[in-house]
C-alpha cells in the first residue's frame, strides 16, 4: 500500500485513513489530493479518520496543512469520524486544527460540505473597506 | 488498524480496502457488516478496491462471501475502481465474482446501486408456478 485512495463523489472528494501515515505516505497524499482537486474542480475534500485511534502531531500537521492547501485551491475541508480519545489528546496537545470543520460522521460532514459549496454567497464586509 | 471503517451513505455502506486482507480483519468486516447492515436496514454495500494491486483467490472469496451474506439481509453489493491487472488476475484464476456486480468508480457504483434499490418492482415469472 504506497497510496491513499481518493473517491470522487460529485463536487467532493472522500479519504478514508485506514492505517498509520509516515513521512511518504503523507507527501503522496497531499500530491494526490491536490492534483485530484484541480482535474476535478472539486469543492470539498472529506477525510474520515473514524479507524484512527491515534492522532499524534504528525498527523495533525498533516490534516492542517491537507486543509490549507485544500483552500488555496477553493475546496473546503471537513474532517469526520474523529473517536472522543482522540479529541482529548488532540486538545491536550494544544492542536485545535485550525481551518478544519468537524463532523460526527460521513453523512453529516457531506450535508455540511453541501451546505458551504451551494449556499448563497453572502455580501461580506470586507476588512477596512470603510477605511 | 484491527477493522476496516464502514461508512453510512444514505441507504448505502461504503467500504473501501486499502490494506492486505488477513483472515481475522476478514472476519471481522463481515460481522461489522452484516451488523451494520441490519442496524440501518442499509440497501446497498459499496465496496472500493481501487488501492488493492493485488487480489488473490482469498480476498477474491471473501468478496464473494460479502456479497452472499449483503444478498440474504436484502441488500445489493457493487465493487468498484478495480484495477484492469486484478481484472486478468481473477479471470485467470477462474473466479467471476458470482453475485458481485462491479462499476468502474464509485460514482457509477452509487448510481447503479440507486438503480437497484429504487426500481420497481418487477412482476417476475417464478419458476415452476405454472407447474
């Protein structure tokens, strides 16, 4: 296993993370994905972490920096399945993942997905517009 | 990683294999499954094996075993992104996949799976009934 599949699902693409990321796996990922977004145009990336019972600060890095790439290409990231453990030792760790929505599960993280790609796009005061 | 993860999508279960199969993670998707699959009286099981490069007589019957279990609890298995080399393989190794229908990704798989699911019910001839 050299690689992470990536599932297309309409405008999202879904990963599941399955086993222990290292160093390579990682970097394949973040290629993978973001290659995967351009060709697709997608809008929102899913990544189920549900058969982690681990989340050290690689993996968090990881997931942040998956995240902050993800923006610059205008896809948003939403990150499900997390078990209670790991949210503590995430908190504990002092790692709120910064840029990454949550949801309890698959289902729930797609409607949320759904909701920021097809929602109306507001009229936002812009920073020192009045400035 | 001692099971893999089984996701909810609507009336489906998605699965998808990244790792090498042994006979207790084999065991154990099959009771996760079929648990599942009666506790939220799913339809369908979608089963991605897009990362395997390798599928042997063994991950071949389990496969085949899924489907036979999905089929008696009333619900429809499709496999999907199979690589053209596990394809040859299987051929070669004189396994169909009996009760398995495939699609090339997991969109397709999804929609085929709908297909099923929400169809009409066909008004079918049974054998012998004018016997």
């Amino acid at each position: 296993m050299d690689r992470i599949p990536i599932l297309k699902f309409g405008d999202c693409l879904l990963i599941t993370i399955q086993v222990d990321m290292h160093d390579q796996l990682a970097l394949t990922l973040q290629e993978d994905l973001t290659a995967q977004i351009a060709k697709h145009a997608s809008r929102g990336v899913l990544i189920d972490i549900s058969s982690l019972e681990i989340v050290d600060s690689f993996i968090g890095r990881m997931l942040a920096n998956i995240a902050a790439m993800s923006r610059i290409l205008d896809a948003q990231t939403v990150l499900t399945g997390m078990q209670p453990a790991v949210a503590i030792t995430l908190v504990e760790l002092g790692m709120s993942l910064p840029g990454i929505k949550t949801a309890l599960n698959v289902e729930r993280g797609m409607d949320l997905l759904q909701e920021f790609i097809y929602r109306e796009p507001e009229s936002e005061d812009l920073h020192g517009s009045e400035g």
